[in-house]
C-alpha cells in the first residue's frame, strides 16, 4: 500500500510540476527504471528547478481526492487500463469516478461528432448507438454538446453504462447543460474520467490532447456527422495511427460543408454505416476470439438491428434490387453453368455437403434463405432468427466448406 501510494504521489507531482499530457514527462520516465527515480532526476535538473511544485503539494492533492470520493489510478498500477498503455503518450494519472472495470470490456466504441447536428445526424445517431446498445457495446464520448451527448444520453435512456472522457477537472461542470447527465451516467453503472487535475477549468488546448484517450479506448471511432473543422476529425486521426477502424455515417448532401470531414474519411477508406450491422461486421471479423471468450456479451441474446427511421423499407428494397441487378451484370462469377446447378435448390448439392448441412437445423436455415439467390447478411439475419455473431461464423464455415460463396457489401449467394 505504502509503495502504491508513494509512485501515485511521484506521478501526481509529475504532471503538477511538468504539465498533463507533457510529452518530455515520458522522455524522462523511459531513461529510468522507476517513477521514483524520475522525480529525482527531475528535482536535479536547474533549468526545470523553478517549474517543480513541492511534494507535500502532491500529496496533499491525492488527500484532497480521497476525501471527496475521487479516485485515482497511475500508469504503474495495475488497475491501469491497457489500451491506454498502447498508446503514443498515455496519460500517466487518472481522475475519475464510477465503475473503471468498464474499460476491460471488449465491446467498446467511441462516437463523436459536430456539435451542432442536424435532424438527420440527430435520428441517425440515435437509431445507430440504440441498436449497438442492444448488442451489448458500451459507448464511449466526450460529454460535450451534440453527438457525444446523444451517445451517452442513448445509453442512460436504457438504463445501460456509457463512458464520458472530459477535458477538464472530474468535478467541473462543462458544458453546465450537461451536469444531470453526469449524474445519470453515474447512476447507471458508468464511468467518467480524465487526466486534468480535479480543480483544472477547461481550457481550449485541452480537448485535442483529451481526444487521444477517446481513441485509445474505442476499438473504432464512430463519426456521424463532422465538417472539416471539427474536433472530432482530430479523434480520428487518432484512431487511424493507432490503426482502429474509423466508421462514417454517409451524408445526406455531400457538397454541405458540415459533412465535408466525414466525405473525407470516407474518400480515404473509412467504413460506411448504413446500419448498425455495418459496425457488428467489423467487429465481429476483427475480434472473434475477444467476443466469445468475453464474460460479459451474451452474443446469443444479441438483439436484431431496428428497421432506419430514416429510410423507408420500400426504399431499401429497391436499392437493394438495384443494387442486386447491378451485380448480375458486373459479377461474372456467376456463369451460365453455375445457374444449370439450380442453385436455388440445396437438394442439388453434393451428398457428403449435404449430410453436414443436414447435422445442423442452423445451417439448414441458412441455406433456405440463400435459395432466393444473392442476399445481403441482414437478409439472411432477419430470415433466420440467427444472432449476427453466431451468423457470421456459420456463414464464414459454409463458404469454407464450398457451400457458400460472398460477394460485394456483405452479400452471399450458394455456389
């Protein structure tokens, strides 16, 4: 206890004396064995000497949290979350209160945006982060006004945890429209946490560094509307070196300058979201082994992705169609002589392919949705009552097996 104490103190009076989120404060740290020693050499160094607080401030300040119920965990504890050590300059202190065991959890994804969203961005937002929220995800944002509220208001609206990441001290209220929402997130399991010392006011320069952590915890970045301008382009820039996925909204109106940051990631390859389905893809393809070993993610109580308020399901259907004929023009793939194989009809398959499709109902299922021709995962989702997850590698087994063959946007036909 006395050792843990004693490096919280030597971190706690790094950042008072150097600066939070000073880089040379890592300079220093990796040339020595221990944080201890770091202060020591820092106490040593003249041209720093008038820049150093007294330790007893120091200690004083962890007191001082202690008292009003604010915890702290230090780059050296083991408390510390790990996707914050992966990161170029972790912060070395963090305030915060609430439930920190949050940041364990594999299903994590930060969502940001303009502060200022349109009724478009507005329902997107909201029908995108609910249907993730069903799914068990847990979102993370920065609590200021616009999308990152929608993110966190989406979660306590459920009575589910959500994670904001503030840019000034724990117990400063900014934005001050937001202060009952940190409550709520608080009530419901959450966790609200920072690297500004406790007294710390917010302060313009702050909010780029605080956006490092955003991304460092999210296994992606969700961004649903952004102008060229916006902070949160500086999230995903984050993101994007720290090689996560970065995940777009598509505009209403490209030419509309306040969805010109996310043309822009788009331009550069970053994920389309039509649906929630669109983020689970990913997921689920990049973090297999995470998501079935999780204690937490029930993935056969994973929840259907909700009908868009924004789309009308004639208009999907006709894109799809559209989208479907396309396809039958450009894929070549399908000759003539794979359509005289009936592959409409599983019966048609090879005995043994069939005596393992036959073992079980699922697959079964599968191909049943498959007989209509090419169809979009969602589709197949929807007719079979199969969780997306478990969907995913049952498809994934199938086309293995030869039974089953992808094509563009999550679509699939039987071969």
């Amino acid at each position: 206890m006395n050792a843990k104490y004693n490096r919280q103190v030597c971190w706690i009076w790094l950042i008072m004396s150097l600066g939070v989120a000073n880089p040379i404060i890592w300079d220093f740290v990796n040339k020595h064995d221990t944080v201890e020693e770091t202060c020591r050499y820092v106490q040593s160094r003249n041209d720093i000497k008038k820049k150093i607080v007294d330790v007893q401030s120091a200690k004083q300040l962890l007191v001082d949290c202690l008292r009003k119920g604010i915890k702290v965990v230090c780059y050296s504890d083991e408390e510390y979350p790990q996707s914050l050590r992966d990161i170029h300059n972790p912060p070395c202190v963090l305030f915060y209160r609430g439930n920190l065991k949050l940041l364990s959890y594999d299903r994590l994804l930060t969502v940001v945006g303009t502060r200022n969203p349109s009724d478009y961005t507005v329902n997107v937002t909201n029908w995108i982060c609910s249907d993730l929220l069903k799914n068990n995800f847990i979102l993370i944002s920065g609590l200021a006004v616009g999308v990152d509220s929608l993110a966190n208001i989406c979660s306590v609206q459920v009575q589910k945890p959500t994670i904001a990441v503030v840019a000034c001290g724990i117990d400063y209220d900014y934005p001050k429209e937001n202060a009952h929402l940190k409550q709520d997130i608080l009530k419901y399991g959450g966790l609200i946490l920072t690297e500004q010392l406790p007294d710390d006011k917010p302060y313009r320069g702050n909010f780029p560094k605080r956006n490092r952590i955003l991304a460092g915890l999210g296994k992606g970045t969700l961004i649903t509307e952004a102008s060229l301008g916006s902070g949160a382009l500086i999230t995903a820039n984050y993101s994007y070196k720290m090689g996560k996925n970065i995940f777009c909204v598509p505009p209403t109106d490209i030419f509309n300058n306040r969805y010109l940051g996310v043309v822009k990631y788009i331009r550069d390859g970053a994920i389309c979201v039509f649906s929630c389905n669109d983020i689970l893809y990913e997921y689920f393809g990049s973090y297999p082994i995470k998501v079935r070993q999780t204690n937490i993610i029930d993935l056969n109580n994973a929840e259907k992705v909700s009908e868009s308020p924004i789309f009308k399901e004639e208009t999907i259907s006709k894109s799809k169609k559209a989208v479907s004929k396309k396809a039958s023009n450009v894929d070549t793939s399908i000759t003539e002589t794979e359509k005289s194989n009936d592959i409409k009809e599983p019966s048609k398959l090879a005995d043994d392919k069939l005596e393992k499709i036959s073992e079980n109902d699922k697959n079964l299922l599968i191909i049943q949705s498959l007989k209509k021709g090419l169809t979009y995962l969602d589709d197949i989702a929807n007719d079979t009552s199969i969780d997306i997850a478990e969907l995913f590698e049952l498809i994934t087994d199938l086309e293995i097996e030869g039974i089953v063959k992808s094509s563009f946007g999550n679509a699939y036909i039987l071969s």
